[in-house]
C-alpha cells in the first residue's frame, strides 16, 4: 500500500471505511493537502451489502470465503413464525467479487456432511437451484466441487 506522507493515519482510516471494499486501487484526497494517495488491498470479509440472489436453472460457481454463519432473524409472512437464514460469503468466479448467499437446507447438509469442520472454506464449487419436486417442501440443488484454475 502506498500512501501519501501528507495525509493522516485518522484521514485515512475515515476514508477507507467509506470506500468500496473490492480488491484494486483506490484515490484518496484529503482537505489537508492537494495530494492524493491509492492504496490497493484485497477483500477480507465482505460487511452487508445485498445478497446474491438464487434462480432456477441458473448455475453459480464461487469458492467460499467464510463458513456458513447464521444471519438476521427474518419473519415468514405466511406463517407468522421467525427464523435466521444462514448466510455464507463466496467470491463469485464470473465476476471475481465477494458476495453474500443465502445458504438453504440442501447446500448447507451437501456442504457440512461432506466437508467437516468448515473444510469447504477456501474450495470452489457450482450450484444450480431447480424447482421445488412433487410432493417436497424445498428446492432441487445440485452442488459440485470445481477446480477454477483447471482449462478444458
């Protein structure tokens, strides 16, 4: 990271709390002086944000970044009853960002049964949502593990 001798440690944490945290280069000005400064960093946990979202027939690829966490309780407006979703962070491979999934009941026990103790933190893998089968109360997944650096 290169930083201007001129700006503050404090000027500098400020802005960076403000700034997109995705890996590249960032321009910083401060009031202080009429220079800038870039400092280039890498994601290490993604904080809020909106969560990627899930469609049928549509397949992710992401390696995992974090293990599967609990999120905010959410209350089901059918029903009335509160739950917390488990939420897990991914770096999207189309994409290269990091992101926030919701982490349903089938990718959650694909993951914990074959993957103990949060192993699957670091791996790589496709999911592809299907549409819920007749006579189930949830949705068809079918999870695989990738090697992203592998070329056909």
């Amino acid at each position: 990271m290169v930083i201007d001798t001129d700006v503050t440690d404090e000027t500098f944490a400020l802005h960076s709390r403000r700034a997109n945290y995705q890996e590249g280069t960032v321009v910083f000005s401060s009031s202080r002086c009429n220079k800038t400064m870039s400092a280039v960093y890498t994601v290490v946990k993604a904080l809020g944000g909106s969560l990627w979202k899930w469609e049928d027939g549509v397949t992710k690829a992401f390696t995992v970044i974090g293990p599967i966490r609990i999120g905010k309780t959410i209350s089901n407006p059918r029903n009335g009853l509160s739950k917390a979703a488990d939420i897990m962070s991914v770096k999207d491979l189309a994409d290269g960002l990091a992101k926030e999934v919701l982490v349903g009941a089938v990718l959650k026990s694909s993951l914990v049964e074959n993957y103990q103790d949060d192993s699957y933190v670091g791996r790589s893998f496709t999911a592809t949502q299907g549409a819920v089968a007749a006579g189930k109360r949830y949705k068809a997944m079918e999870v695989a593990e990738i090697d992203p650096t592998a070329t056909e």
